[in-house]
C-alpha cells in the first residue's frame, strides 16, 4: 500500500469480471461501485452502463458544452460529443 491507496491487483481484477458477468441480468447497471477505479483507465462502454440512456446524453450535451476539450477527465470519464468513443 502507497500513499493511503491499494496497489491494483491485476489477479483481483479478472475475477471481479466474472462475478459481475455472473450478476449483470439482475443489475440495472447504474452503480458507480460495479466499476473497477484501480487507476486503470475505464471504457467508455463501461461508463455508459452506469446510466440511463437519456441521463448519459444529457450528461455529454452538458460535457460538450462546458468541457469540450475534457479536461476533466477522470474516474468514470463522459466524453464530450466531439471526442472519439
């Protein structure tokens, strides 16, 4: 452990994939916590999960406007519309 922080586990990581695939038919997808944030960057498919369909838009319109160059980019990053998914 460095800096209050857990090193990422790359054995950890596949098995989580696996429950998650296991449990994903009763899940709505929209939990924050079912995302891996180990310093490994997130896919965007994966962060589109994490919301309705109508919130994830509303969010990128919101991004493009405010942040088109998505300068804030961290964690669970919403691509403003101009970027390449």
């Amino acid at each position: 452990m460095t800096g209050g922080t857990a090193a990422p586990s790359t054995a950890a990581r596949p098995v989580h994939q696996r429950v998650y695939d296991a449990l994903k038919q009763w899940t709505v997808g929209r939990s924050l916590n079912s995302v891996y944030n180990d310093g490994a960057p997130v896919r965007q498919e994966q962060v589109r999960e994490l919301f309705a369909a109508e919130d994830f838009e509303r969010l990128r319109r919101v991004k493009t406007l405010h942040d088109p160059h998505n300068l804030f980019r961290f964690n669970h990053n919403i691509r403003p519309t101009a970027a390449t998914d």
